[in-house]
C-alpha cells in the first residue's frame, strides 16, 4: 500500500513542471498556512527563498513534525533555505505515535500540492522529521528509491523492524540532543549506517529531545548542499565548498583546543569525509591526519574506552527498568531505579559525561513513566497504574506541573476528589495555570460541584489563570 501510494504521488507530480501558476506567496518569509485545493483539511507552512522564480527547478525540503507544527519547523529551517535557496513545505498534519497513515496523507498532499504550483528539481527533494517522523521519513523514501535524496533525522533513526541496509537510495543526517532519551538509539545508528555503506552524519547538540537548533539545521542542509555536488544533482560550487571547509576547520580546530578530544576526533574524520573528492587531496589528507593522531592518542582511547563502559552500564540498567517498575508500590520502583542517586550526579557528578550520563538515563525513565505508560493505562482505565507511573514521574522531576496537573486528572477519573485538587494546587505552585484547559478537561467533570474545587478555579482565576 505504501510502494503504490508514492508511486501514485510521483506520477501524478511530473519533474519540473508546474501544473497550475502559483499565487502571489510573499518570498523570503514564512506562509503558516497553505490548504491543499484537493483536501483542504491538509495544510503545510510555506517558505519560498526570496530569489525564488518559476523559470528554474527548486530543491524542496518537506518537513514532518510529529505534533503538526508546520511553522514551528519551517522557521527552523528558514536560514538554511535561504542561504541555499530552497522551497520548504512543513506539514500541519503529521503525527508521531500513531500509524503512519497521517504522515503519508499529508506528504501525498504536500508533494502533489508544491508539484502543481512551482517548478520542484525532482533530483533534489529532502525530508526531515523528528521522533516518530524520522521512522516515517525513512518509510516513505524506501518505498520508490530515487524519489528522496536524503533525509534530516532529529530525535529517532530508522523504523524498529527495519535498520539501515545496504542499497537504501537516500543520505541522512542525524541529529541529537546530549541529553536526549533518544541519544541511545541515534548513537547507536552510525555503526549501522557505516556498515550499510550510507553516507551519512551524525551531530550533537546540547539539548534534550527537540529540533536541532537553527545553525544546526543549516548545517544539516550544508551537508546536503556537500552531497548533491558529489552525485551531480548540482553543480560544484567551489566558493561554497571553501566556506563549508573553513567552517569545518575551524569547529575542529576549537574542539581540539577546548581538550574534547572525541568530539574533535568526529569533527576532523567527518571533514575528510564529506571533502573528498570535491577540493584539494592535501587540505582532506590533512584532516584525516588529524583524526588519524587523535585515535592513536592514549589519553583519546582510554576516553572512549569510558564512554563505552558508562554507555554499557547506561543500556543495562536501563533494560533492567521494566522489572523494577513492575514493583508493587512506587516508592519501591524509585528505589529500585535509584532515581534520588541519578538526580545527583545530573546535578553535581564527578564529570561532564557522567552528569549528562544520569540527566539522559533520567529522561528516559521520565518519558516512560510520564507519558508512555500512564498513556498506555490510561486506555484501560486503568487508574491506579497511571497513579503509579505519575508517582514516579514526580519524583524524576519534582518541577514539572505537567507531571502533577496529569496525576491530579488520574486521581479525578478514580474519584479521588481531595487528592485531585491537591495535586492541581501543587501544579499551580510549580508555574502551571491554564484554566481554559482545566474548564475543557472533562477528566474533572466529577469535581465541578466539589467545594475544594470550586475554590481552587476561583483563587486560579484571581492570579490570571
């Protein structure tokens, strides 16, 4: 179904030729909203590069953000689109956790829509998506090779059942947050990308689990700018490919000198890699050398011999995580999960990569207990399972008013009238105070006659809630 769904896209999109003329979009800003004439309940964010004009074919990154925020994205990625001219289509439709069926609506609405109005270079279309999206992506662009040159990864790899193989007819550049929950997965992609024999590139960010920041989103449309020179889908632009190294030596260089020997070490093999071929031998053999100098150093290898021993440790106690949230009370699980033990060393371990090894371990605890499971109980109604995980989410982040305002809502559908305002009142003591929601949420339906609850909507009313 997939396979014939883009081969129906395609054919009903021919290369370089639009088939109506498009209207007067503003160039060089961001259009939120573009309805699709066939279906308009399929609207996309529009930016086209101010240079834009119909008498040639564009490149176009399609985006696919997993909680529908076509803007949000497009705005990420507008300097980028700017800077190499670009048209983006950002989807206000996509979704993660849930089929694949709504990302492949909204790129079928996408691709046909910016296929009718403007002249798209059909050798040169890119995707990008984040969490779930990026497993969409890669679905998507296996399903006729040739039709996605490469993909923009954030957040997530490649479908669960489906690693990367040898053959698979796009490049990719990942993105991740250090403190990611999924910085596992993503870290543990690259091997599997290498050995698949994808070009590809994987980047660090200081971030948790998000988009890459604007000048890494540019830098991933660098890479592909770097890539589409080596296949031939755009001509070799010899200014361009002099900034982009200088930009690389230069990162490199500052790594180096900063002592972060890894990062360094990636930056320095990642230039020789994406230059090859496209500027002078010396200038790559000189790259290569330097990542060659810094893998033979022993203070270098005994790094990455303790990056993998915190990273094996990391993944075995994370497997163990299950087991102990099968405990029969929360406060057993928090123990078991040693929860007050990793809070410390995110805040004051020993090193650098031991504090980011806790707050990425605690995240990942953090979206299973706060969002995942209770999600998971919540469609059995299973009320005090929810309670549970909430519990343990509280005690990952006692900050975070989401956490209690979702415990508060559990404790309503229970019947727990007193609990449930209690925990509303300490999500308003930690920064929450969306009344409108709270009136719409019918979780607290049972409560609207309650005093205690009367009360509390009217002291959250007087503070502006």
């Amino acid at each position: 179904m997939r396979t014939a769904f883009v081969l129906a896209l395609l054919l009903a999109a021919p290369a370089f030729a639009a088939e109506a003329p498009a209207p007067n979009f503003p160039l060089g800003q961001v259009v939120e909203k573009v309805a699709c004439p066939a279906d308009p309940t399929e609207t996309y964010a529009l930016y086209l590069p101010s240079g834009y004009t119909p008498d040639r074919a564009w490149p176009i990154l399609y985006a696919m953000d997993p909680r529908s925020r076509g803007t949000h994205v497009a705005e990420r990625f507008r300097a980028a689109a700017e800077k190499h001219g670009y048209i983006i289509a950002s989807s206000n439709n996509t979704l993660s956790d849930t089929t694949i069926d709504p990302n492949v609506k909204a790129l079928q609405a996408m691709w046909t829509d910016t296929h009718a109005r403007f002249r798209i270079d059909d050798r040169r279309v890119y995707l990008a998506g984040f969490s779930g999206t990026v497993r969409s992506a890669c679905t998507l662009a296996r399903g006729v090779p040739g039709s996605i040159a490469g993909i923009i990864g954030a957040g997530a790899g490649f479908p669960y059942p489906a690693p990367p193989k040898k053959g698979d007819p796009f490049v990719f550049f990942g993105t991740v947050g250090d403190k990611d929950f999924n910085w596992y997965e993503v870290m543990d992609l690259e091997p599997s990308l290498q050995a698949a024999g994808i070009a590809h590139r994987i980047e660090v960010f200081d971030g948790v689990h998000q988009w890459p920041p604007e000048p890494l989103a540019t830098r991933a449309l660098d890479w592909m700018e770097l890539q589409a020179m080596k296949a031939g889908t755009r001509p070799k632009d010899a200014a361009l490919i002099e900034a982009l190294w200088k930009d690389a030596q230069a990162r490199a260089g500052a790594a180096e000198a900063a002592g972060d020997r890894w990062l360094a070490w990636r930056l320095w093999s990642g230039a020789a890699e994406d230059f090859a071929g496209l500027r002078d031998a010396a200038g790559v053999e000189e790259a290569a050398a330097k990542a060659a100098k810094l893998k033979a150093d022993r203070a270098f290898q005994r790094e990455v011999k303790e990056r993998e021993a915190r990273l094996r440790k990391d993944k075995e106690f994370l497997m163990m995580a299950p087991n102990a949230l099968s405990s029969p009370d929360p406060w057993s699980a928090v123990s078991a999960l040693k929860i007050h033990d990793l809070r410390k060393k995110a805040k004051s371990g020993r090193t650098a990569d031991e504090r980011l090894s806790a707050q990425r371990v605690l995240n990942t605890l953090a979206v299973q207990t706060t969002y995942y499971l209770p999600q998971k109980f919540t469609e059995s109604k299973d009320w005090d399972r929810v309670i549970f995980f909430l519990t343990i989410g509280v005690e990952i982040d006692p900050e975070e008013p989401s956490v209690y305002y979702d415990r508060a809502a559990a404790y309503a559908r229970k019947g727990d009238r007193k609990k449930a305002v209690a925990d509303l009142r300490r999500a308003v003591e930690k920064g929450w105070k969306d009344l409108p929601v709270l009136e719409k949420d019918e979780a607290f339906d049972a409560l609207r006659q309650d005093e205690a609850y009367k009360e509390f909507v009217k002291s959250l009313a007087s503070v502006g809630g």
